[in-house]
C-alpha cells in the first residue's frame, strides 16, 4: 500500500472519530438558559425581568462594552433582584440579563498558604496566580451538631489574662468586644502570632484598606505569613463583596480543618459582615427591626458562626475569634447582643484602661469564657476565680480609695484587694512584643495567688 493511501485511511479515521464526537454531543440535551434585561437600578439593586435563576445563583449583565457579575438575592412577582459584585457603572435600561452556571464556589487548596487574597479568590499579593486544587461550597456543609467532638483541650494563645482567666478551648468561637482604637487589631495581632495552630486564616471584612497591608508586613510578618491565608474585602467594597469574604474565609478554615488541621479563624470584623447584610437586605425591601437592622441580619449571623468549631472523626478544630465592634461603646448594641448569645464567650476591651496605657486593655469583670470551667484543673479554675474577687473587690471601692475615704482595716477583704492590686494589674498588661505561653501563664497565676510574701513587699 502505497503512502497516499495510507495518509487517506488516516484521516478517513480522524473524521470519524470527530464525526463520532459530534453526535453524541447532539445527543446530549442542551439546558435552556431564560435571559431578561435591566428594568431598574435603585442605589445597589438591580432589578430585571424574564430572569428565571434561584436565589444565589450567578448571573451576567452585559453593559455596552462591559459585562458585569451579579448575584441573585430576591424576587418579587416578575421582578429579580440582583447585587452586582464589582462596579456597575455603564448600565443602561434593557441590558442584557444571563444567569450563569449555579452558584458560587470557594477554591481552596494547601496553594493557599502564604497568600493574601480578595473575597473572589484572586490574588492581592504579588506572587502571581493561584493554582486551586479543589472546590468547596461557598456557604459550606452543615455538620452534625452530635457528630462534632467535645471541646476538652485548652488553647494557647501567648496572652496571659486570656490563657490564666478566660481560658479558651480548641475548637471555641470567642467574640472580641471593642470600641474604636482600643487595641483590639493589636490583641488580634498577638494572638496570630503566638497561638499554638497549624494553620492561621485571617478575614479581614470592611475595614480600612491600608490595614491590610499593615497586617500582614507588621502583624503577621514573614514568619506568620507561612502558616497564614488572609482574605481581605476592604470597605470599599460592595457589600455582597465582603459577606462573601466572611463566606470565603470560613471555607477556606473549613478545608483545613476537613484534612485534620488546627486552624485558628481570626474575623475582623462580625460587624461589618451584619451591616453589609443590613445594605443589602434594606436595598430589597426588607423592613428594619431593631436599630435598623432586618431580621435576615441575625440569622446571617449564627449561619457564619456556626460553621467553626471542631470537626468529627477527621480531628481537626477551628478555633474562631470573632471582632465585634461596639459603636459609641454601647454593649447593648443589637449586633453586640446577639453576637454575645451565639458565641462561645467574649473578651471586652475596656476604652478606660486604654486610655490609662493598659495594654492589653482587657475588663476581666465583663469577659468570660462558657467552656473554661470544662477543660481546666481545679486548681486552675479556684485560683481564677480568686483573682477575680479580688480585682472585682478593688473596682467596686475604686473611689473611696481613690479620696482616701476608706480607712484600713474597715473591710479585710477589701484591704486584701488592696495589697493584691499593684500584683494584679501587672499581671494583667503584656508587651506586644512578648508571649506568655499557657504553662507560664499558669505558673504565674499560681505564683501570684499563693505568693503572701510578695504581696506584703509590693505593698
């Protein structure tokens, strides 16, 4: 056989072979995709019609010379609702309206490791791309409240008042309550650095842009950068934008904590993430409730929290701290209040003590922790406690010791408080620079309260 005819029976069989492709892609049915178009844009909504996609779904609005993403987040009769999640501007009335391939994905991955990302998996940093191994969904799966293990390890996060009196377990998910400019980015700060976890994810939700690059250059550093991943949805983002860091940065815990990991979840802040939710609710008709926020705000909430905590058979934790932003310092706050029923505890930064140089400036009286009396010694637990009368003692008698209106010897209990107090206040302040791990915050605690001796030369 001669070597045209051999060059002619080769392509006959790569004809039929595509031949072949071809139908059984024809065979395959083809999904009908329903399109609309733009009817109204009311501040952040979209409003369009003859869209037929579920709420959460992905859709495409294409703006002359721009196509901008969007998701589905309500419905009224004929009219959808959609929240862009980028820019909007360049669309006009009767723009085209595509729903995309089902909802949003997280991409996770041990790639991930060292990176700063933005609320779409993209990277912030200069590292260049980002090769994702695995998909996971966005608003994670739901686990068996029976399924997951007990909390019975204390955590060490190198801050001696947390480690010695509102001892936290691996696995808890603990609030940070705070005001403005109090140290509460340097208490988290503290925490990322000297707590005892595998891997740090750290969502950084609505706040200022030039935090994120302090975070990560003077926080983190290059050291704890190895072992971290941040998620960063600056405020100037939409607000389906940072609700989808929180989403993304809890998922990415997720992962790790799925692979028997423990993970420390850092999220600053709860706040931003309810009032992104309030935005977007009150743009869609929601009604407000209480102080301005809708309903859907404080069932948002526990669905983010809920998603941390320890694992089943795999192992791993997520150990979660989440910031919550007093405004005006009002712990009554309706996000303060809800945040305090769903976690597992709460440390409140005290703006007094702040502004008298305590740092960290933590009110012990106000804070606890729901799972300490579980996973410490007895020992440990009385010696807390004893600690806390007498701090507790000293502040209700602040002022008539302040006058000089307390005589001594009026009250033993309160001129113990007295002796005890110089000891307790430095127990309690901490450098920035320096970590007090558990054992020593213990050993500390132990000193202290045990140490007569001391507290009579302190005196």
């Amino acid at each position: 056989m001669n070597r045209t005819a051999v060059a002619g029976m080769h392509r006959h069989e790569v004809w039929l072979k595509r031949l072949e492709k071809y139908r059984r892609r024809a065979r395959r049915p083809v999904p009908m995709v329903v399109e609309g178009q733009v009817t109204r844009v009311v501040g952040l909504t979209i409003e369009a019609v003859g869209v037929q996609a579920p709420v959460g779904a992905r859709c495409l609005v294409h703006a002359p010379g721009n196509v901008i993403e969007a998701e589905v987040v309500g419905f009224a009769d004929d009219r959808t609702f959609l929240m862009p999640i980028g820019d909007s501007r360049g669309l006009m009335p009767a723009s085209r309206v595509v729903p995309g391939e089902g909802a949003y994905d997280a991409l996770v991955g041990e790639e991930l490791l060292g990176r700063v990302i933005d609320a779409t998996g993209k990277p912030l940093d200069t590292l260049g791309p980002i090769a994702y191994s695995a998909r996971t969904p966005l608003l994670g799966r739901p686990i068996n409240p029976l399924a997951r293990s007990p909390i019975d390890t204390p955590l060490d996060v190198g801050v001696a008042a947390i480690n010695a009196l509102l001892t936290v377990g691996r696995g808890q998910r603990i609030g940070l309550f705070a005001g403005s400019g109090v140290g509460k980015s340097v208490l988290l700060g503290m925490m990322t650095r000297y707590t005892d976890a595998d891997v740090v994810v750290v969502g950084l939700i609505g706040e200022r842009g030039r935090e994120v690059k302090e975070f990560v250059e003077k926080i983190l550093g290059e050291e704890g950068r190895r072992r971290a991943v941040v998620v960063a949805s600056p405020a100037d983002n939409p607000p389906l934008l940072r609700m989808h860091g929180a989403w993304l940065a809890t998922a990415i815990a997720e992962y790790y904590r799925d692979q028997g990991k423990h993970v420390l979840l850092l999220m600053d802040s709860l706040t931003r993430f309810a009032q992104a939710q309030r935005e977007i609710a009150l743009a869609i008709g929601e009604p407000p409730a209480t102080k301005g926020y809708p309903p859907s705000v404080f069932a948002r909430l526990p669905q983010l929290v809920e998603r941390a905590g320890n694992g089943g058979e795999q192992g791993g934790s997520i150990s979660a701290f989440y910031t919550v932003l007093a405004e005006g310092d009002d712990q009554n706050d309706p996000v303060v209040d809800s945040a305090r029923a769903i976690l597992d505890g709460h440390v409140v930064l005290s703006r007094e003590l702040a502004e008298g140089g305590h740092y960290p400036a933590i009110d012990i009286e106000a804070s606890v922790s729901r799972v300490m009396n579980e996973i410490v010694e007895p020992e440990h637990l009385e010696a807390a406690r004893r600690f806390r009368q007498l701090y507790s003692t000293y502040e209700r008698n602040r002022d008539l010791i302040s006058v000089g209106a307390y005589q001594a010897g009026s009250d033993p209990r309160v001129d113990e408080a007295i002796r005890y107090h110089p000891l307790l206040v430095r127990f309690l302040q901490q450098p920035e620079g320096e970590a007090r791990d558990f054992a020593r915050s213990l050993a500390q605690l132990r000193e202290l309260m045990n140490g007569e001796q001391e507290v009579e030369n302190s005196a």
